[in-house]
C-alpha cells in the first residue's frame, strides 16, 4: 500500500516550500529590527565555528580560495555540511516566531 506515501519530489518541493515561507518571514522580522529569540544565535555562532574550522583544514593544505568542499576529507565535508546548515536554521530560529 504505497499509494500514501509522498513521492520524493513531492518531499523536495514541501521541504523547499516551507524554507521559502520561513526565509521570507524571517527576513521581514530583520527588516523590522524584531528579533523573537535572540539566544538562537547561539545555533548560528555554533554552525560558523563548525564552518571555520572546515575550511581552515582546506587553507591549511595551502588552498586559499575554494567553494564548497573540494579538497576537504569526509569528515571536514561534513563538518562543513553541518556548519552551513547550523547557521541556515540558526538565523531562522532567530528570526521567525
């Protein structure tokens, strides 16, 4: 009985729709100086240390401008995969009510 069950692409453009909904509100509530939950920065500040230390291992290696993570080993990826996502919801959950 599958006939239930989103389809993946179904799941991709919910998914996408509802970061667009919260972006816009959370981008609104920054216009307006409103900030519901400040202590949330917390999240962003965590995502940012995650991030730079991702791409310290990659300027380490003498690389001094990359995007994403090329010349990153898996566990730096994903490091950086985390960090980008942390600081995403971050500002979200600051900024959304």
């Amino acid at each position: 009985m599958k006939e239930n069950q989103i389809l993946r692409l179904g799941e991709a453009v919910l998914a996408i729709f509802i970061l667009i909904i919260a972006s816009a509100i959370a981008l609104v509530n920054i216009i307006r100086g409103n900030v519901p939950h400040p202590r949330m920065f917390l999240i962003v500040a965590v995502g940012f240390i995650f991030y730079a230390v991702a791409k310290a291992s990659v300027f380490k290696r003498g690389t001094l401008f990359s995007i994403g993570t090329k010349g990153m080993s898996q566990a730096m990826a994903n490091l950086y995969r985390v960090g980008s996502w942390l600081m995403f919801v971050g500002c979200l959950f600051t900024f959304v009510k």
